[in-house]
C-alpha cells in the first residue's frame, strides 16, 4: 500500500476502531500512522483481522466525498482533545461545522421525560439560543427532542451526536428533526455512514456531547440513565453539570437530586447558566 496521508490513515481506523477505543490513539504518539497500518508488529491482533477485511481501494474511494475531519484540520473541534486518548480518530458530519460554537451547553435527560421537563428543556434552550449559546444533544426522545426543538424555534444552533452513521437517523421517527437540524445546525457522528447503532455506542458518544460543550445540564434522569452517563464525562473532564431540580416523589428528577447532592449545581433559569461563562465570555451575560 502506497503511502498514505494522515487523515487517510485516521479514516481506515475509523472504520475498525469501536469508538472510545483508547489504543490506536497511544500508539499514535510513537508510530507514524502509515506505520501503524502496515507494521503488523505493532497493531493489536483485533485490528489485523479487521485491516485484512477492507477493501482498502474501495472505502479510500470515499475519504475525499464524504464529510470528514480529524485532529489539525479546520474546523476540528479543539475541546475534544480533552479527552486525551479518548479523543475521536475522526468525525462525521451533515450541516455547517462553522455552526459548532465554542460556547455551547450540553441539556440531556430522560427518554421518558415528563411534560414538565419537556418544557423546561424546550424553554431554556429557545432562550440560551437566543444569546447565541448552542446547544449539544443526542437526539433522543425526551428531554434531548424538546432542547434540539427550542433551539430550533429560536433560529439558533443545535448539535446532534449519533450514535450511528450521520445518515442512519435514531430514533427514525425523529427523522424530520434530524433534518432540519442539518440544515441549520450539525450532526456529527465518529462511525461511519450507514452504521447502525449498538446499544453499547450510545453510553460512548455521551463523552463527545459532554466534551464539545462548556457545560452539562441534566433536565430530568433517573440513576441508572445515559443522562447521568453523560454528566460523569463532563466531570471526569473538568466541565461544569449542573441539574434542574423536580419534585421528591419522581423518579425521572431522581438523578438530578443526586447530581445536586454531589455537587452539580441547581439551576432554575437561564440568567444561572449564563452565571458559569461570564467571566471568560461577557457577551453571554444576561
């Protein structure tokens, strides 16, 4: 194999590597990548037997068609690297990735939401969309719909991270939200297109949401929940969670009660989110 340029070699490995699979990363800091790829000494046994599957001609006839970055090239979101070898290889997108702000808030929660998380959700990311705020989801039933959905009715920017290929929607009957989100928005995805989610892929792409935003807010979740999954990534980072608290008797605010108790911070409107990215960015007070 001729040699390869580095975003080719990171677009092989997307399509062996499952996400969040820290060692093709390690290695990359002592091998050059076309090493990696033709070095069987060095690639782990799992990655040979996949290498030697590909129709290597046939995927690299759509590295320059298809819509993907990596590390170093522009519009690469930098905050990712925050997750050291967790980084992705590479991403797929749909939309404009000159939508993908740096000031962007994370609201996740329950798939099972209530109507009055769903309208908690809906409202504050309508009002974070108006001060120019994104908001990252994963677009999920629930609580993820009804953020993406007020982002969108305030004509603002909103992020989707799949957890399969960019053009394989799910849920599908979220279908016509995925769209319009493309076409103001972003979606992103580090499988390859036509790739079906699996269920274990869900809980990996919550570090992407948690890492490209500056903060998390949990609306609504239970204990055991990706929400919850998902404010672990943004602490385990350094990001900032914070939770909406809801009543005693529910076990959908359970999550956030216990988010709050180990140090989350209670938020109740948009002036207290704000209150976390003031200080480096006073464009957002409110």
């Amino acid at each position: 194999m001729a040699d390869l340029t580095e975003g080719e070699c990171r677009y092989l490995f997307s399509h062996i590597c499952e996400p969040g699979d820290t060692r093709i990363n390690k290695l990359s800091e002592s091998y050059e990548w076309n090493e990696l790829l033709n070095n069987h000494k060095v690639l782990p046994d799992a990655y040979l037997s996949k290498l030697k599957e590909l129709d290597w001609t046939k995927i690299l006839s759509n590295f320059s068609k298809e819509n993907y970055i990596w590390p170093d090239t522009e519009f690469w979101p930098s905050q990712l690297q925050d997750l050291g070898h967790r980084t992705p290889l590479g991403l797929w997108y749909r939309g404009d990735m000159q939508a993908l702000n740096p000031i962007s808030i994370a609201i996740v929660g329950s798939r099972s939401a209530s109507v009055y998380g769903e309208n908690i959700a809906a409202d504050l990311a309508m009002k974070l969309s108006t001060l120019k705020i994104d908001v990252v989801s994963g677009g999920a039933f629930g609580i993820d719909a009804a953020a993406h959905h007020g982002a969108l009715v305030a004509e603002g920017k909103t992020v989707a991270i799949m957890a399969g290929g960019v053009d394989v929607p799910y849920p599908k009957s979220n279908s016509h939200l995925f769209e319009r989100i493309a076409k103001s928005g972003l979606i992103l995805s580090e499988v390859p297109p036509q790739t079906i989610p699996i269920r274990h892929r869900f809980l990996i792409r919550n570090r992407l949401i948690a890492a490209l935003s500056r903060a998390t807010l949990v609306v609504e979740a239970r204990i055991k929940s990706g929400a919850m999954s998902t404010a672990g990534e943004a602490t385990s980072i350094g990001r900032d969670v914070m939770a909406i608290p809801g009543s005693i008797h529910s076990a959908s605010s359970a999550g956030c009660h216990q988010l709050i108790r180990d140090g989350a911070i209670l938020v109740t409107e948009v002036s207290e989110i704000c209150e976390l990215i003031v200080g480096d960015y006073p464009q957002y007070s409110h």
